[in-house]
C-alpha cells in the first residue's frame, strides 16, 4: 500500500489554500477551470499569482513566464524562478525612469513583495533555512513602498496583547481622507498560511473601493509574527482579534462607524474568525469564507483506517517516523509535503503527531452558541477535505446565519481566481445586513 495515497490527501487538508481544487489528480477531468500544468498544487499557486493581477500585486505576462520555467513539484525549481521574478521586478521598482508616477510605484513594489511571498512558499522543511527571514524581510520592505504610494497610504500599527506574550501586528487602510467621516470598516484575517500583506489583495483593494475602511493583522502562528516573536498558532483566538478591534474604535473612532464593523476570517481564518466573534460582541457582523467547524474532523477523515489507528492508539514515535522518512524520502505528493512542511512549522512543532493533537483544539462547537451577529457562512463546490462543516456552522447559528455555496469557477476553496464574485457577493450581503 503506497504511503503517499493516504498521507497526500491529509496533509493537503492541513494546506487550507492547497485545497483550491479539491483532489489531488493531475488532470483538468471535473475541475471547472484548465490547469496549468500537471500538479494541482503548482497549479492552485499560479491561480493565486494570478489573481492578484486585479489590485496591482502580479501581472499576468511575467507570472506564466514563470509557470513555463518552473518544474512541476520541484519546490526548489519553483523557489528558484519566482526568487529570480522577484529581484526583477524590485531592479525595475527601483528604477529612478520609473519612479515619477505613484501608480508606477505602487503596481510595481506589490508585484515584487507578491512574488517574494510566492518564493516563501515551499522552503519551511529547514526552520533555520536563511530564506524564510530574507525574502521577508524583501516582502515587506516591498510592500510598505507601495502602500507608501497608496492614493491615502496605508500605515503599520503594532497592537500589545493585553495579559499575553505576543503583539498584533497590523495595517490601516482609510477609504476617505476626511478625518471626520465615519465609515463601514472591516477587519481581516488570514488563516493557515497568507499573509496580511496578501489580505490587501483579497480584501482590502475591494473594500476601499466600496468606500470601506480595512485594517489587517497577523498573530501568533501567522508569518510576522511567527517570525520576529517565534510564537505558534492559538485556538483562543478572541486574544489577538479583541486588540484590533479596541484600536478601531479608539484610535480610529473618528473615522470608523461603529455599528458597522465587520470581521472577515479567510481560509483558516474561517475558524479564528468564528472562534473571536464568539467573544467580541462590538463586532456588527462577520463573514467566515469558509465555514469551518471542527479541524481535527477535517483531517481525521482523509486518514486510512490502519494510519488513523497508529496515531489514535497514542503510538506518536511510530507515526511520526513513518511520516517524516517518507518525507525525506520524496515519497509523499506535493500537497502532502508543502502541508507537513508548513503545518509544523506555524505550529511549531518538530512532531507530527503532535501537530495532530494541537489540530484537536480548533473547533466552535462549544463557542458558536455565544455568537451575536449576523455571519455570512461561505462554502465551496470543490471543497472536499471540510465537506458538510460550512453547512453545519450555519445550522448551529440559526437565523444568525447566511449559508452561500460558490459554485463552477468561484468553487475553489476561498473563491480563489474568482475574486470579483467573491467581493461582489460579500460585499451585496453587508449592504443588507450591516
């Protein structure tokens, strides 16, 4: 029986946004979109690239130029191209012929901090690896070029946890420069594994020009803060989203409309968001694109029988070996590697198994109840690993809930490629609720 069969699919499941299309074949059979190229977590990567493309952060030329250059499932292949992308488009960022427009500026330091975050990608199996610090360090020295150059630039802001070891780290976006006008505001985080700096992408370019404030955030797990504070993900979730929004309507209590506020969770962020709005009942309203309701059911379900019992039946030293030899071997798929690569390291821990137990501890079921506002609940066509939990968070919440299911081209997990339908729809439900 090929290990890989079975771990490919359960680490991919870790890899909230290598869900994009649901399996892990490699061909376009079922998938409503063509694939580029013949492994579906490249492909699920260019798609991504790709869509940036709308606010500035790609451009559509260079990023299938590096589709042509990478070899499929070669991480170091794929490392390599978008690196070499990357320091190209910071050259001609830097370029003082170039520099006389903002919106030069702007488009081409959000390329490059884009395609620096596209190089980060596969290169966590080395915790001490110098690249994981480095292209960070480009990213966002990039991308505060660009917001710099923002018709109202975007502003850093550090948020101290009150009672816990770690700070917030944060940007501000204002959609008016009148600093009396109160406006609809959201706040978003990202899950798994993008970025906030990818949230300006998603999110933020789409609310502003809707005429909504947006502030982003990272906290423990997530990669700034993961970096510089070496702290992993926590389930309580409520500790980094309630500083947010304290300096909303505080700092910003001249510009923010306070019955307008809204908490968006992208990805895995789908849980923390549920899991903070749970505690924060100064938030209006809340979207969670997708749904999640139990992480630890997720995953568990892609388990054969016979693996699920090894680690189940508490035989960690067993399970762990298995996994990562097969590893290091190159015997797992690309998803599975890219998720246990990643999965350890934002949760840090050396230890499969105990990446497992600490999955057990992200689920709403026994919080949602204390949940206030009106959620929107999105869920996905292609979603296959969390198949049913969207429908369940919705159920939970009753009449406080608004179940959507994105289908055809926007069923990837988090609309991925479809990012004009996934603001649209949003953005049509908080005109009604909010």
């Amino acid at each position: 029986m090929k290990f890989s069969t079975y771990t490919g699919p359960l680490f991919a499941a870790l890899a909230h946004s290598r869900l994009a299309a649901g399996v892990t074949n490699s061909t376009d059979e079922g998938l409503p979109t063509f694939q580029l190229g013949n492994n579906t977590a490249f492909n699920f990567e260019y798609l991504v690239a790709l869509q940036n493309s709308l606010s500035g952060g790609a451009d559509i030329g260079p990023v299938l130029g590096a589709v042509k250059d990478i070899t499929p499932g070669d991480f170091d292949s794929y490392r390599d191209v978008f690196y070499k992308l990357a320091n190209a488009t910071k050259a001609q960022a830097e370029d003082p012929d170039n520099s006389y427009s903002p919106a030069n500026v702007r488009d081409s330091w959000f390329s490059a901090s884009h395609y620096f975050r596209r190089t980060d990608v596969y290169i966590h199996r080395n915790w001490s690896n110098p690249l994981i610090k480095t292209v960070w360090d480009e990213q966002t020295a990039a991308f505060d070029k660009a917001i710099a150059a923002l018709p109202i630039p975007g502003k850093r802001v550090q948020l101290p946890s009150a009672g816990r070891n770690f700070t917030v780290e944060a940007i501000w976006y204002s959609a008016s420069e009148d600093q009396n006008a109160k406006l609809p505001t959201l706040i978003v985080g990202n899950g798994y594994d993008a970025a906030q700096e990818d949230s300006y992408h998603y999110y933020c370019a789409a609310a502003l020009a809707r005429g909504w404030n947006c502030v982003t955030y990272e906290g423990p797990g997530q990669n700034t803060v993961r970096r510089t504070q070496d702290i992993g993900f926590i389930p309580e979730w409520e500790y980094v989203v309630t500083p947010v929004v304290d300096y909303a309507l505080s700092e910003k209590k001249q510009v923010v409309d306070e019955n307008r506020l809204v908490l968006v969770g992208n990805s895995f962020g789908g849980y923390l968001a549920a899991r903070a709005a749970a505690f924060e009942p100064r938030l209006s309203a809340a979207v969670l694109a997708p749904g999640i309701w139990d992480f630890y059911a997720g995953i568990s379900t892609l388990l054969p029988e016979e693996l699920l019992g090894v680690y189940e039946a508490g035989n960690y030293t067993k399970f762990d070996d298995e996994v990562l030899s097969r590893r290091d071997a190159g015997e797992l798929s690309t998803e599975a590697t890219w998720g246990l690569d990643y999965g350890l390291w934002v949760f840090k821990t050396h230890s499969p198994s105990e990446f497992f137990n600490l999955a057990k501890q992200y689920r709403v079921e026994d919080v949602i109840h204390r949940i206030s506002m009106p959620v929107f609940v999105g869920d996905a066509e292609f979603e296959d690993v969390f198949t049913g939990q969207a429908q369940q968070v919705k159920d939970a919440l009753g009449d406080k809930g608004t179940y959507h299911e994105f289908k055809g081209v926007a069923g990837y997990h988090c609309q991925s490629g479809a990012q004009q339908e996934l603001a649209r729809t949003i953005f049509a439900w908080l005109n009604k609720t909010s």
